[in-house]
C-alpha cells in the first residue's frame, strides 16, 4: 500500500501511470464518485497490483521472494506449489502483492443504536474488520437497574459478521456522565449485586458474548471503590464464560485528581479485566479551540504510560472515525464545532476549493474554507496518513488491537488501511 499525496496538477490519470494502477482502481479504492475534482494535498490511497514472473534457470523461491520484497509463503500461496524445491524453467508465478505483514490484532468498534436499515448497513460494511461491537449504551439506575436501548437487531447483524458483542453499561443521565450516581453505585454492596444480576440476566437473554464498563467523571475518591467494582463484576461473569473490560480516559501519567482522569487507576483495570479501551481522542472536542482529535504525539504519550503498567497485550487504543468543523474565531463559550465524518470532510474541502494541510507534528490534516455568510472555518479530520501513524503505535507497542468510535461516519480508507496493515482476530464462529 501507498499513500499518494495530490499535488496541483495532477490527474487520475497521471496517478495511475506512475504507479501502474488504473483511475477507476484508485476512485474505487478511495470512493471519489462524489468529488468533482481532486483535492491538493488530498491523500489517496494505492493498492499496488499482482506481477507475473516467469521462473529463469537457476531461480529459487527464495531469490525470486528477495527479488520482490515478499515472503515465499506468500508466493506458495498464491500459485498453490506443491513441491517448493523444484521449480520448472518457463513457468509463471503470480507475485502476490504483500500486506497484513504487521500480523494480527483485535479490533472493536462503538454503535449507537438508531434505525435496524442504518445499524445493520453499518455493520455489513464495518463487521468483517471488527472482532466486537459495542452497542452504546445501557444506563445504570440508581437502583441497580439499566435503561434498555434497542440492541437485538445490532446484535443478531453482528453474529452474522462473527462479530462478538460486548454489552456497554456507563453512568451517563441527563446528557453527561453522572458523578453522583457512580458513587451511590460503588459504595453500595447491595446495588452493585443487583447490577450485576440485571446485566446477567440482559447478556444471558440476548447473547452477548462479554461486557464493556465505561464509567466517567468518577470522584477521585472513589478509585479503590471502581476497583473493587470490578473485581466484583469479573468473579460473577468470569465463571459464566464472559470477558469484562473497561474503557479509560486518556492519561500520560497517573493522575489521582480530576473527575475524568484521578479515578481510573491504570495498573489495577490492567491487573483486573480482560483488556481495557483507552479513549484517546477528543484532544480536538466539539466545545474547545481548533485542535487534532487524536494527535498522534499525544495519544503515544498516553501509550508509552500505560504499557508500563498494564500487559501491552490487554491494550486497545481508541481511534476516531470523526474530525470537527470550527467556526472561526474560536471564543471560548461560543458556538460549538460540529463533527464531521472524514468522507463529508473531503467533500466540503472540494466543494469550498479547499486546500488540505497537513500538520506533521500531529500527523493530522486540517483546512480552511469560508461559509456563505463569509464566516471563516477550520476542519480537522482524518484521512489514511493519520490511520497509519496511529495504527504504527500498535505494531510499535505490541497492542491488542484498536477501538473506533463511532462507526456510522463515512470514513472508507479508514478499513483499508487497517486490513491492508492487519489480519483481524474473529473470537467467535
């Protein structure tokens, strides 16, 4: 796979001849039916082609993989040899094209439920890359019970797909995440036993194979308690044949203050459950200054910390499937960005004329346009750059895998790159 950067100038065309590939290859590849023209500094992505060799006297496996850059397995493989240490003169090999040579790693993504027609097109397009899914979310009561969400069609797609799904439960009500009702939960034995049989009884009923705990903006006080929490939560459901997770808020360090941050106790989560999701995004919100959601310096700072107190091979990092349009200029308290799926993103670049950046500290690209009312903005999104820097992160830490929210964002180079970087680990048949 290459990366091809659009330069003023270039066409389809000329794309396609230096590297001999076809326009309609790379407007599939990339889905530039909508787009009138191309963008500069649009980043396109190039699916190199199979070659053909024809075997030479004194040819081997081996000399001809070195001669091309790929395994010999892979050239087994793709002409099905049967005897590799007798290669006939004049025979023609296909010379496969080689990918997924940072091996395997499993992958989750976040939906929010809306109509069964969009939840079940979104997981036909995304199921096969995914080894979970995670309907967002069920809301804990403050007596032990949970808010249903419409979930049985996600479901029911997702085991189509050999896709597991993890059942999310958050302290979210009201439109945030609510500090008062994690801590009525946590400090009371008798409620977090009736959670843990409602959950039971939900997961039992509707064939969920594990359990995502994504609790946010606990009192930092309360750190021993989410612990125990979860202790709680795996001696129940680990018995049964469930995983437990818990999704994290970003940190470089171990902050012990601060209602996002000082109750999610790294080493403990990495030392309790099965794996955890570390959200690193939202560096770039919706409510603060123009800024890259996941710069890919920061989230590696975030990383760096916690492999060093949790197994690298229980770490998902979260990935974003989303960039945010600023209004210009930005006042604090003012009018909030809006999000904008990578796909949209390009489509405004070119319907603007929109010249896309990209800033390298972050690995992120970004543009400016203005609106009819003559308003400024700015667009930080991201595009197969910005992927595969993040996904490099995994390869270089040994992760698990990654974590997308929020699938139902039109971002097609996004699963390209990760398939042609990664074989994906399926847990269920």
């Amino acid at each position: 796979m290459q990366i091809h950067v659009v330069k003023q100038g270039d066409t389809l065309w000329a794309i396609a001849a230096k590297y001999n590939s076809t326009p309609q290859q790379i407007a599939d590849i990339n889905q530039l039916s909508q787009q009138k023209y191309l963008i500069e500094g649009q980043a396109l992505i190039i699916l190199p082609q199979e070659q053909m060799y024809v075997v030479k006297s004194g040819d081997s496996l081996y000399s001809i993989s070195r001669m091309y850059g790929v395994s010999v397995d892979s050239i087994i493989q793709a002409n099905q040899i049967q005897d590799a240490n007798n290669l006939q003169v004049g025979t023609k090999l296909i010379i496969p094209v080689e990918s997924k040579q940072y091996g395997y790693i499993e992958t989750n993504g976040y939906i929010e439920p809306s109509t069964t027609a969009k939840d079940v097109a979104i997981i036909k397009e995304a199921g096969e890359y995914l080894t979970y899914l995670s309907p967002f979310s069920y809301q804990v009561t403050a007596d032990g019970g949970l808010i249903t969400i419409d979930d049985q069609p996600i479901i029911n797609a997702s085991l189509q797909t050999k896709t597991a799904p993890l059942m999310v439960i958050t302290n979210f009500g009201e439109g945030n995440f609510d500090t008062s009702l994690a801590n009525k939960i946590l400090n009371d034995d008798a409620l977090i036993d009736t959670l843990i049989k409602n959950v039971i009884g939900i997961m039992r009923s509707k064939g969920y194979y594990g359990l995502n705990i994504d609790f946010e903006r606990i009192n930092p006080d309360d750190r021993q308690a989410y612990n125990d929490f979860l202790q709680k939560f795996v001696d129940a459901l680990h018995p049964l044949g469930y995983v437990v997770t818990t999704a994290l808020a970003p940190k470089p360090e171990d902050y012990t203050e601060g209602a996002w941050y000082g109750a999610h106790d790294y080493k403990a989560h990495g030392e309790i459950v099965d794996f955890v999701i570390i959200m690193t995004y939202e560096w770039g919100w919706s409510g603060g200054p123009p800024y890259a959601v996941a710069p890919v310096d920061l989230v590696e700072d975030v990383i760096k910390y916690a492999v060093s107190v949790i197994p690298p091979e229980k770490i998902m990092m979260g990935m974003p499937l989303y960039g945010y349009d600023w209004t210009l200029p930005y006042e604090e308290g003012g009018k909030w960005a809006r999000r904008i799926g990578p796909q949209n993103a390009l489509l405004k670049a070119a319907e603007k004329g929109a010249v896309i950046e990209f800033d390298e500290q972050t690995q992120t690209p970004f543009f400016t346009y203005f609106d009819e009312d003559s308003n400024e903005h700015v667009v930080w999104f991201e595009d197969a750059r910005s992927v595969r820097s993040k996904l490099m992160l995994v390869n270089k830490y040994g992760l698990r895998g990654v974590s997308y929210w929020l699938l139902g964002q039109e971002f097609p180079q996004n699963w390209i790159v990760l398939d042609n970087m990664f074989n994906i680990v399926k847990v269920i048949d």
